[in-house]
C-alpha cells in the first residue's frame, strides 16, 4: 500500500473502529494490526510530504494524524474479561497503556502482545 492510499484510508478506518466501539462488535485482532499499520504508513507518508516539521510552505498543515487506540471495555471484550481486570493488568505493568483523562487507552500492537501470552481459561 502506498503512503497516499494509507493517508485516506486511515481517516476511514478509524471511523469504522469507533462505529463497531459503538455497537459493541469485537473488532478481530487482525483488524486492529491492520489499523495500526495503516497509521504508520500514513504517517510516514505525511513526514515525506511535508518535512520533518509536518508542515511546509506550499501545502498546508495536514490534519492532525488519527492516532487508534484502544478502550479500556474494547481490550476488555477482546480478552474476554472484565473492563476492570483490564485496567489492573496496565496497573501491575502486564499490559502496556496509558491513563489519559482518566481513562486507559491501548495500543492494539500492545493488546495483541498481551492477549497472545494471555493463557486462555
């Protein structure tokens, strides 16, 4: 996939992840792999076309990157545990997130890191 192609398919995918958050769909891992690798393309592709300062003189400034990140109730239903036992685990260090507002939020790289070494019950 292009850098071009990744730049507007982020936009869409994004949206996507948030309407199935919505609804309460259990977004697959391999969807989420995917997202995160569309942002990182997208990403590179705006550092190329604008500089490293993410602006230039002759195209204006691009819109600020869609960062995916996962809820601490979407990692939940990935996991197939509770949105509480998620955030003990990013407690005590075995899941990677961060507390934004409050609130955790996930890599989905991290999320399907942990839930591989996740034994099932």
């Amino acid at each position: 996939m292009d850098g071009e192609t990744a730049h507007h398919l982020e936009f869409i995918v994004a949206a996507g992840l948030r309407l199935a958050h919505q609804k309460n769909a259990v977004v697959p891992p391999k969807v989420l792999e995917f997202a995160r690798d569309v942002t990182i393309v997208a990403g590179h592709y705006r550092m190329t076309v604008s500089g490293a300062s993410g602006a230039n003189a002759t195209s204006p400034a691009p819109e600020s990157p869609v960062r995916v990140t996962l809820a601490a109730q979407e990692v939940a239903d990935l996991a197939g545990i509770s949105r509480n036992g998620v955030a003990e685990a990013a407690r005590r260090g075995r899941l990677v997130g961060r507390q934004v507002g409050g609130r955790w939020q996930f890599d989905p790289t991290d999320v399907q890191k942990w839930l591989t070494r996740v034994e099932p019950e």
